[in-house]
C-alpha cells in the first residue's frame, strides 16, 4: 500500500533528523517495516548512505567522547575528521578531466589530520584514483589538490588561499567558526560533543564541482 503523504512526510522527517546525527535510534524500526519499500529509491539511498557512512560512527563518536581524556577526544575528533573528508568525495563530483591520475587532499596547519590521512590512502582511493595525500606549510607552497583541509581562524590567511585556489576546482574544507560564510565549501563544528558540518553548496558549485543532494540532509547548515 502507498504511503499516504502525511506517513511520508513523517518519514522523511525522521530521516533529516537521523541524518543530522541526532540519537533516534528508537524511530529506525518504523522505517524498516513494510512501509519501507513504498519510500522512493532516492530516500532509501539517502537513509542507507547516511547510516553507514556518518550516522552509525557519529554515534560512536557521542559515545566515545563522553568517557575519553581530553587528549584521547582530540586523537578520535582528527580520525573521524579524516574519515570524513575521505566520506565526502562519494557526494562530490569533480570535472572528467580530474578523475583521473592521483586524487589529492592537501592539508595545511593539522599535522595530525595529515598522519590520520595518510593511513587511509594505504588502503583506500577515489574511485579508480589512487589517493595522496600532501601537507602545506605556506600558502606559497599549495600546488593543486581536489581538497585542501585548512585550519586557521585567520580571515586574511584564507583569503590568500582562496585567491591562491580561486581558478582551480578545489573543495576547501575549514574547522573554525565563521569559516563557511568566508567562501570555506565545508566547515567542521562540534555541537553537544557531536562532530558536525556545514555545507556552503552555492560555493562549491562556483569553484566547478557538482554537490549530490545526499549532502544537504547530512550538514547541519547549507548556504
């Protein structure tokens, strides 16, 4: 029997929750019931794609905060940040011309989030690109990267990185407040110990690339 609307709505409303990392573990078995397999295919996706790959590790992350030592809370922020980063290339599509050869992400100021980076490209790539990862100690430096994760909460640093990167189709990730309004396509935020992200769509679309709309329902802001 089809969904009546107001039991879709409900759906999809419990869905953008679980996607925003909220704990409603409790509502997970109304969606799996025969109602289920009446929900469109693109929201059977988004459920599925948003519970594997950020929900069930976020919940580990709330968990795990809660009992770690602060040092311990900073190692497991950087690996899920890396594991992140790693996660939002299977929502972003960049040019045909850069998906081939290596697939870059540049770090410039987290010497730690390099290291959990590192571990990743051993046994993992981006599609059929084999993942390598650099690190950046200047602006001068930067040479291309399909992502370049920056930490600073200096306005004129990534205004020299924006112009820097400004013709070429690079997804500038940041962790600092205020970051997304500056141009940042993403920016990292902890809310209630949770691991979050904002999504700054209209910018990643005007450096070139294409943002799937699984995106949105994951970040806590989009502009």
């Amino acid at each position: 029997m089809p969904l009546r609307h107001k039991d879709t709505k409900k759906h999809k409303e419990i869905l953008v929750k679980l996607c925003a990392f909220v704990p409603l573990w409790r509502e997970i078995p109304g969606l799996l019931n025969s109602n289920y397999f009446s929900l469109s295919r693109a929201l059977k996706n988004h459920l599925v794609t948003g519970l594997f790959i950020f929900i069930i590790p976020l919940s580990l992350f709330s968990q795990t905060s809660q009992a770690l030592k602060p040092a311990s809370m900073v190692n497991t922020t950087i690996q899920f940040k890396a594991r992140y980063i790693f996660n939002f290339t299977k929502y972003i599509e960049w040019p045909a011309n850069l998906r081939k050869g290596n697939f870059v992400i540049g770090v410039i100021g987290s010497p730690d989030l390099f290291r959990e980076l590192i571990k990743i490209s051993e046994t993992k790539q981006i599609g059929n690109q084999p993942l390598e990862v650099k690190t950046f100690s200047s602006v001068e430096s930067i040479t291309y990267c399909h992502i370049l994760y920056v930490v600073t909460d200096k306005v004129d640093i990534i205004t020299a990185i924006q112009n820097k990167i400004n013709s070429e189709n690079t997804l500038l990730i940041t962790d600092r407040e205020g970051m997304i309004k500056l141009g940042a396509g993403i920016n990292f935020v902890v809310i209630n110990n949770k691991l979050e992200f904002e999504l700054n769509r209209t910018g990643i679309q005007k450096v070139g690339l294409s943002v799937g709309s699984g995106l949105a329902l994951l970040a806590v802001t989009v502009l």
